[in-house]
C-alpha cells in the first residue's frame, strides 16, 4: 500500500523552461512533506519541504505547494537548469514521527 | 565537516554470507538511520538508532536483519544468510537530534549490495 505516490517515473523540460513534479498521499496523519534530489550513485539530499499549515514554500528557483484537501503536493522548478536533471523523491513524515515514507520517483530530464 | 560515511560504497556477497554495512554519521549527530532502496522503488526505512540504544526497528525484517549503534565507533547494519532478494541499495542518514518538522535528516552515499 503506497501512502507516498508520484505517479510519473520521467518527465523532459527544455532549459530555461518550467519543471513540475507532482505528488499525491493518502495518509491524512502526514503533515511535513519534503523533496529530496537524487544523483546517480549519490544519497538522497534535501531540497525543500512544507509543513501542512502553509500551501507554499519557496526557496529561490524551487517552490513547493501543498494542498491538503486534495492530498497533493508538487514542486516547481523555474526555470530548469541540465544541472537539475536527477531522480526527485517525495517523502512525508507525521506529527511526532521520525520515519520518512517516500515516493517512487520522478526522472527529471533538463534538455539543453 | 565531512558528510555522512557509508562504506562500502559496493559489496558483493554470494547466497549465504554475511553483510555488513556501515556508517558513520555526520560530526555532532546522535540519531541514525537506515533505509532501503530496491530497485525501481522508493527508500523505504528500517530503523532507527542513537547511541547503544535502537528506538524502532519496525521496518527491520524480523529475521537475518540487525543493527547497531555502538557507543564508539560507526553504526553497523548486519544482514546474515544474504539472499538475491537482499540486493538493493542501503541508505543511511544522521541528525542532531530526533528528525522530523524542522530537523533535518542527512544522507549517505549509500552501499549497493549485490546478492550473486
């Protein structure tokens, strides 16, 4: 039963244009949402994260929104850089819990 | 202020032998913790330990699979009787004190094992 799904493996964007990755969960005791950028045969490492009281978070090219009553969340990227091809992960964790529960993945490809 | 240390970056194992996997956490971290990444898949976690003491292993399978923290030294994930199904990539994170809301986790590079 996955409680964390991104339900598209890959997705290509020009350079310079707009990447959104999206996110959906079913678990309603999930209330910080993080974005992970992954490298080939690199961890994980953060990138930016909400908690379930705003519906936005910015952090210069990356912005998350959140949308708790459709249980989606999705980051944008503006504008994409070949730099930030990578897999991103989606991971939630719950009030007063520790453990991460991750997406799938998203393939982003940044053509040039 | 290095990052957190995983060794081996790769590891080979036949059916039947032990893995061991490490890690050492970032300078000032207490708080470790390993995931799983099968292939095509999500990192899934496994436990959770500070210093001599495991918090949760539910996500630990029940048998071959143990962990450690000790006082000293790098956090030891131990898989005996390697089967195929273990291959996967082994993640670990760190944190000054317990993650989540605005304490961030740190990750690894991450041990590929691989069950031959």
């Amino acid at each position: 039963d996955q409680q964390v799904k991104q339900n598209s493996p890959s997705l290509s964007v020009q350079e310079g244009r707009i990447s959104i990755l999206n996110c959906d969960y079913t678990n309603s005791m999930f209330d910080y949402f993080l974005w992970y950028k992954k490298y080939p045969a690199e961890g994980p490492t953060f990138l930016i994260s909400i908690s379930s009281i705003k519906d936005k978070n910015e952090d210069g090219r990356f912005t998350v929104f959140l949308n708790k009553s459709a249980k989606h969340l999705s980051l944008h990227i503006v504008p994409s850089q070949p730099g930030d091809s990578a897999v991103y992960f989606c991971a939630a964790t719950g009030a007063g819990s520790y453990q991460l529960t991750f997406g799938k993945g998203t393939k982003l490809s940044v053509i040039p | 202020n290095a990052g957190v240390m995983q060794n081996p970056r790769h590891l080979v194992r036949r059916r039947g032998q032990e893995a061991r996997l490490r890690c050492s956490p970032m300078k000032g971290h207490s708080h470790v913790y390993w995931y799983r990444q099968l292939p095509e898949e999500g990192l899934k976690f496994m436990v959770y330990l500070q210093k001599e003491n495991i918090i949760d292993e539910s996500g630990m399978p029940k048998e071959r699979f143990s962990a450690e923290f000790p006082k000293e030294g790098p956090s030891i994930l131990r898989i005996q009787q390697v089967v195929r199904g273990d291959s996967a990539a082994y993640f670990c994170a760190s944190s000054p004190r317990t993650q989540g809301g605005d304490t961030e986790a740190f990750f690894g590079q991450g041990t590929r094992l691989t069950v031959v």
